[in-house]
C-alpha cells in the first residue's frame, strides 16, 4: 500500500476528469489528518477500510475518516 504513505492522487483515465477533482476535494482533509495519526492507527484505519471493502459492508471512506464503519 505505498499509496498510503505517498501524496494522495486518482489514477488517470479512471474517471472524467470532473469527478476526479471532486473526489480529490472531499478526500483532501481526510488524507491530511490520516497522514498526521501515529502509523498504529494510520494502519487501524486502513485495515478497517480493507474490511468494509471486502465484506461489502459499511463505507470504506468513512471507516479511512475513522467512523461508524470501524
């Protein structure tokens, strides 16, 4: 997941380019404050995500945002 410690981007040609600035908009301040957090919860959140993502239960950005879904 180098992503995660990486600078948050969308990939190209996955989406018009106005959805990706809007995705990239909402998701700012939630990748602002996950890259502030120790790395344990940095790594918390992320696992919690992968879950909701797998189980397709919950909202995978919300459980990244450390909400309900974790």
């Amino acid at each position: 997941m180098g992503w995660v410690l990486g600078d948050i981007r969308s990939l190209r040609g996955t989406e018009p380019a106005s959805s990706r600035r809007e995705v990239n908009a909402k998701t700012r301040a939630v990748w602002k404050e996950l890259k502030a957090l120790l790395r344990a919860e940095q790594l918390s959140r992320i696992n919690a995500m992968r879950a909701a993502a797998l189980s397709c239960k919950g909202d995978v950005f919300d459980a990244l945002n450390g909400g309900a879904s974790r």
